[in-house]
C-alpha cells in the first residue's frame, strides 16, 4: 500500500499509510509542506537559535532557552525513549525524516524564508521533543513564584491568597463531558476549547492518521508526532485541559566562581562543583553575544550567576539609561527561610566555605579554613521533571492513537508527564474517564509556592504524587481550569465563572446533541462583574454623567458582546478602576520589577496581576488601607466624562503572534473575556486587545464519528496567501464548526508516495 495524502473542503489533510512508520513519516513531510516556516521557528526557537534570523527581538527567549537546557533536555530524553522504548523513537525519527523531506518545497511556498534570508537545515532526531518542552515550560507559571516573594516583601502573606488566579502568562481550556444519558443518542460527547495565546499559523493542527493498525482524528501540535491533546479514534475519545497543577521549582543558589570554575553551596553545607560552559547567540544585524550556562544539582541556572545580578538584562528607564533594580534587598532574605525570598544578597556565615573557605559542620558551626576565600553570590535554578528523569511522555503516543476503549486511554496517560493536564474521556460502550495525568513532585509546601533556598535540607524532591482522579456528578463533568481534582497538585487556579456557567448552561437541558455545542463555547455571561457593579451600585451624590452610566451598567445584561456598547463601557471603567488601584501608594513598591530575565517579566508586571485579581481585590474584607469606593467613584467619572466608547469589538479584537510581526491588516473584533466561557482575554487596565483564546474548538461524538465538529481560528495552511491559510476564521468567529469527514470518497486525493 502506498501513502497517500487526501484533503477535505478546507484543506485539512487525511493521511493513510501502509504502517505506523509510514504514517509518521507522512505526517512529518505534510507539516512541512504546509507549515515550513511555523516548523523551523519552532525548533529554532528550541534550540535559543530564533534571534540569528528573527533578530534581537528574540534574544530574550533564546537566552531564556540555552539556560535553561531546553535542547540538552530533549536530546537526553531522547537517548532516554531510545533505550527505554525503541518503538517510539523510531516512529518519532520517521516523522523527523518526513518533516526533512518535505523541508525544502515547504520553505519555497513559505516567503517568510526570502523575507529573513533563513534556510532550512536537518532537523535531529530529538527536535520534535525540544519543540514539546519550548511549548510547555511555562504552563505551570513556575515565574509566578518570583511574584509572590515580591508580593509577600512588599504586602505580606495574604498577598498571595489576593492574587492567585490564573494570571498573563498561564493557557487553560473548557473542556466537558456528558455521559449517555445527558445526550440524544444514547452515547456520550466530549466538547472544549483549549485557551492559548493566538498564533499565526495556529498552534493546533486539524489531521486524520489512518493506517491498517488506527484511524484517529484530533489536533495535533506542529513538529510533535501522533495527536497528544484532542482525538478521536472512533471508538474512543479524549481531551485535556491545563490541570494549573505545580511542578517546577525555583531555588535560590549560592554560588562563587573558583579557580577550577563554579561552585555551588549545598544542602550539606558543601560546596558542590557545578557544571559551567559558554555558548554564543547569534543575533541578526547585530554582533553575536556569549553567555555562561550554569547547572548545580537543582538544575539550571535561569537567573544570575558567580557574578551576582548584574548578569540579568537590563531595561530601560524613560530616560534610556539603563535601570537595574537589585532582586532582593532585604538582608533578613539571605538567612531566613520565612523572610521574603528573591534572590539574596549573600552575607559572610554561608557564602563562604567548602574548598578555600569555611565548611559548616554537623553542628552548625563555621569550622575555619585559612586559605583565600572566593566570594558567593546569588542566583536562581530551574527544576523541572523532564530534566530530573529525561522522559517528557512520548511513551503515551503511540497508545492513545492505539486505544480503542477508555481503559486504553487510562493506561496511555499513565505514562504522561509533561504538562500536568486533566484527562477526559469517553467510548463506545459508554464509559467515562475523569482524571489528572503527569508527573508532579512530592515536596515541601513552601517549593510549591515560594523560592527556596538549595543551601537548606528539606526542599528535596521525594519521588512523585498520585495522580487524582474524579467522577460526573448527574452525567456531567466540566474541567476550566478551577480547583477541582487538581486542587492538591496547584497554587493558582482559574476562578470558577466559567466552569460554574458551564454545568449551568448543560444542567438546563436533559439532553444535547453535538451539533449543540456551539452555544456553549459561544456563550458570553461575564460573571467576575459582580464586585465592580456591586461597588457602583453603592455609589451616590455622582455628576450626571456618571449616573446616567452607573444606571446603564446596572441596567446590562453583563453579556460581552463585540457588538455591545454596555460591554465597552464596563471595560473603560474596569480598566479605570484597575489603573486607579494600581497607583495607590499601597502597591507602589510592586511598580519597581525587579531585574529578570524579560521572559519572566509578564508575570510580575503589577497591571495585569491587578488587572486579572481585581475580583478578589474588590472583593476583600479590607485592602491594604485602600479606599475601593473612592477608587469606583474616581473611575466612573472618568470614563464619563471622556470620549463615549464605541461596541466591545471595536477595541477587543484579535492580536495573534507571528513570529514576523505584519501590521498591514487589522484583525476582526471578538465577543467574550476573560472569565466568560467565551475566553477571549484582554488585559484589562492595559489593553482590549485579545491576544489568547480558543487555539480551537472541538465536539467529539461517540455515537457516530463523522457528527464530530472542530475549527481553528485561521485554517489548515500554514503559508500567507494559500486558499486555506485563513478560510476557517469567518467560521472560528461566528461559532461554526467543521464538519469532521471520516468518508475518503469525500475527500480529494493529492499524493502517493
């Protein structure tokens, strides 16, 4: 049998091969084919290669990614899937050899490649698992810790119960379940819409995967093999969403810089030899830059080095001088566990010791040593699992496209590691699966929430948590991201609103049909309002104007239409409010970031956190001595006395990231926000603007496959200018859904090979 490569009426490919090999290796050369330029962006940026074409724009992420190993990482874990599971690694290697075939036509149709003078080279054989990791290390918002110790610092302990909620920088889902009996046909629906940040191309891709041994559909993600997140094999389905679970920790290191390189101070009071070399970054139009990559035991070193601080990239103050705060300068966080802890400056008891300085005994006292002592300085170490146990998962991929009942897909993610997700799905014998899978950390509690401090017992790792499982309640089951079976794995969790709108919107009908479900990932009820409107509705002895407005808001539906003035108007007053408590002398502190790395900045801005908080800030017995009242008050008068807003839309449109930024068209308006169902998210304070959302939209029926529905928010190509490089975003932004073919007599035949 040859391999044959099929398209339907939106260009979505159907691949159907003699074998598994053969079918991997179509998928890679088709990926390629249609999306050359997403492709080699990816891996660059896995490798921190992207600024050598891409430009300085792109150093930040590039620096980011050599020191924390990303490539080293999935090379190992590679090496590691090759002796653990030969199986897995060859059919990744296929659809590498596939992804190299097809390289070179993909990048001709491409003309991002002329624009930036880029040429493909071989992909490795890891490069499908380094672009796996470049995706997910951040979902589980390890920077949020430096957050925290800066609001704890600044406000104190309660700050951290304030702010914690999903924040700028996480990705989440909808994803729902309904059993049989909460469906017309007997057989259960899965449905959802993962959130991301908007990407052209997109970060899913629409493809079947049909040989003698499966026939799946689902969402792949570009570059990976297989379909990890969201299939359907026909006689059963699955679909993940962001379990905001706590994986990665950061710990404070002390290290000096020696004779024979770095060394760094351990839990036994030791100083350890730590791994050291130097890379050069490639920067387009602009001279190469070295820098130092540092690992210790607790893994690498993301933030500072033997030098102290100055070693972070420095921004730039509105005078164009360049304005390093210090990370910490409260002396008490250099010893004390429970004090604030950023990244230290080193005091004399433990920075000095091991070979050439004092060793500290079993006791506690400095035992002397005569020779010259080197001095320490303070830094910050990545750990995270895939670089602790070198297996990022894949093992789960050849099963799930295998898995013909629940109980498969069960067994598949027993194997899962990275990202933490939660797990559902469904069969055709009706059987349900409601579960988290990954791989989390047993560890102190002060790990999951704050730095630690690597020259201290007692942050160790202790091998690894039980994955939680969970049921339906009345035949539902709805996962958004909020506390619920990963409530004990997590820090962070999206507010309830839209999980909450979810089951309320499902509850209200006996049964649903997938062609149904739109009405779901449509909907727009802003529920997280409640405070703000509750605070104006307080309000009194206003100018006219304001009244006039706080009467219309009150009178809204609190439905975020793009159409809707009402919608317009309370996010001007949102933002408002936002910018009122932002400058509050109570916060000012917070204003003053300290000197990251640019990639952990999002997290620490104090707008957004504000900004994606302000329902627990307005809602709090007692805020730091802030008047919220007057804050309100201060803020609709504002917005009424300027310019009247036009409808939501007209502001809240689409941002996707291109690795190219291209401002010659703008994009369409959007409904929804943050917390609606509809999660299209602004920053409220800063923006309108949308830049994450659904990545996708999907219905997955078990009664008969080809019911199934999905959309993406451009379409199938990944090259500007193809027919199907756009086609699906009318669709994407009025609702509609694909249909799903399963039938290749409705499919136009475009190759054998």
């Amino acid at each position: 049998m040859t391999t044959e490569t099929y398209r339907d009426a939106w260009g979505i490919p159907h691949l159907r091969a003699a074998d598994v090999r053969a079918l991997s290796h179509a998928q890679g050369r088709v990926t390629a084919l249609d999306r050359a330029w997403q492709l080699e962006v990816e891996r660059h940026r896995s490798q921190g290669t992207s600024a050598a074409f891409l430009g300085a724009a792109a150093l930040p992420w590039d620096v980011f990614a050599r020191r924390a190993r990303l490539d080293d990482t999935a090379r190992r874990c590679f090496a590691a899937l090759d002796s653990r599971d030969p199986e897995t690694a060859d059919w990744v290697r296929a659809y590498v050899d596939g992804v190299n075939e097809g390289l070179a036509e993909g990048a001709r149709r491409a003309p991002e490649f002329t624009r930036t003078g880029l040429t493909p080279t071989p992909w490795h054989p890891w490069t499908p698992l380094g672009i796996w990791l470049g995706t997910h290390i951040l979902f589980a918002g390890f920077p949020a810790k430096l957050w925290r110790e800066e609001a704890i610092r600044h406000l104190g302990p309660e700050a951290v119960g304030l702010f914690a909620t999903d924040g700028p920088g996480t990705a989440g889902s909808n994803g729902w379940l309904l059993s049989g009996d909460r469906t017309v046909t007997g057989l259960p629906l899965l449905a959802g819409d993962p959130h991301r940040f908007i990407e052209d191309p997109g970060v899913y891709q629409q493809i079947r995967l049909s040989c003698p041994e499966f026939d799946v559909v689902g969402l792949a993600v570009p570059g990976v093999p297989g379909i990890a997140h969201f299939g359907h094999t026909g006689t059963v389905a699955w679909s993940i969403t962001n379990a905001m679970a706590d994986y990665q920790d950061l710990y404070r290191e002390r290290l000096r810089r020696t004779g024979a390189g770095v060394e760094a101070l351990g839990p036994d009071g030791t100083w350890h030899r730590a791994q050291r070399h130097t890379e050069t970054v490639e920067i387009a139009g602009e001279a190469p830059l070295e820098i130092e990559i540092i690992e210790t035991a607790r893994g690498p070193v993301i933030v500072g080095g033997p030098e102290g601080l100055e070693t972070t990239e420095p921004r730039r103050a509105a005078d164009g001088e360049a304005e390093v705060k210090p990370a910490n300068d409260d002396p008490r966080a250099a010893d004390d566990e429970d004090a604030p802890q950023g990244p230290p400056a080193p005091d004399d008891e433990v920075c000095t010791g091991g070979a050439g300085g004092n060793r500290i005994s079993a006791d506690g006292e400095a035992e002397a040593d005569p020779r010259p002592q080197p001095e320490a300085t303070a830094a910050l170490a990545l750990r995270y699992p895939p670089r602790v146990t070198e297996d990022l998962g894949f093992g789960s991929l050849l099963p799930l496209l295998r898995a013909r009942r629940v109980a498969d897909i069960d067994a598949a993610f027993d194997t899962w590691a990275e990202p933490v997700n939660v797990v559902q799905a469904a069969d055709t014998e009706g059987a349900t699966l409601h579960r988290v899978a990954g791989r989390v950390p047993v560890r102190s509690e002060a790990n999951r929430t704050r730095l630690v401090p690597a020259w201290r017992p007692g942050h160790e790792w202790h091998g690894w948590h039980e994955m939680p499982r969970a049921g339906l309640t009345d035949g539902i089951a709805v996962m958004a991201n909020q506390r619920g079976p990963a409530t004990p794995l997590g820090t962070e969790f999206a507010p309830p609103h839209r999980a909450t709108r979810i089951r309320t919107l499902l509850e209200a009908r006996p049964t649903w049909s997938a062609a149904d479900q739109p009405a779901i990932h449509m909907d727009t009820h802003l529920a997280s309002a409640t405070p703000l409107l509750d605070h104006l509705a307080g309000l009194d002895d206003l100018t006219p104007e304001a009244a006039r407005l706080k009467d219309r808001l009150l009178a809204w539906n609190r439905r975020m239409d793009a159409d809707s003035a009402d919608a317009a108007a309370y996010s001007a007053v949102r933002g408002a409010v936002v910018r009122q408590l932002a400058a509050h002398p109570a916060f000012e502190a917070l204003t003053e970031v300290p000197a990251y790395p640019e990639v952990l900045l999002p997290w620490l801005a104090l707008l957004p956190r504000i900004g994606f908080a302000l329902e627990h800030l307005l809602s709090a017995e007692e805020l730091y001595g802030i008047d919220r009242p007057a804050a309100v008050r201060a803020a609709v008068e504002e917005v009424a006395a300027g310019t009247p807003t036009g409808p939501w839309g007209a502001g809240h449109r689409l941002a996707p990231w291109r690795a190219l930024p291209d401002e010659s068209y703008d994009e369409p308006g959007l409904s929804g926000d943050h917390d609606c169902v509809l999660c299209t998210s602004a920053v409220p304070g800063l923006t309108d603007l949308a830049a994450r959302g659904p990545a996708a939209r999907f219905v997955w029926d078990l009664a008969r496959r080809e019911d199934s529905r999905w959309v993406v928010p451009f379409g199938a190509s990944g090259v500007p200018g193809s027919p199907h490089h756009r086609d699906q975003l009318p669709l994407w932004l009025g609702g509609q859904l694909v249909p799903v073919v399963t039938d290749w007599d409705r499919l136009e035949k475009e190759t054998d090979v």
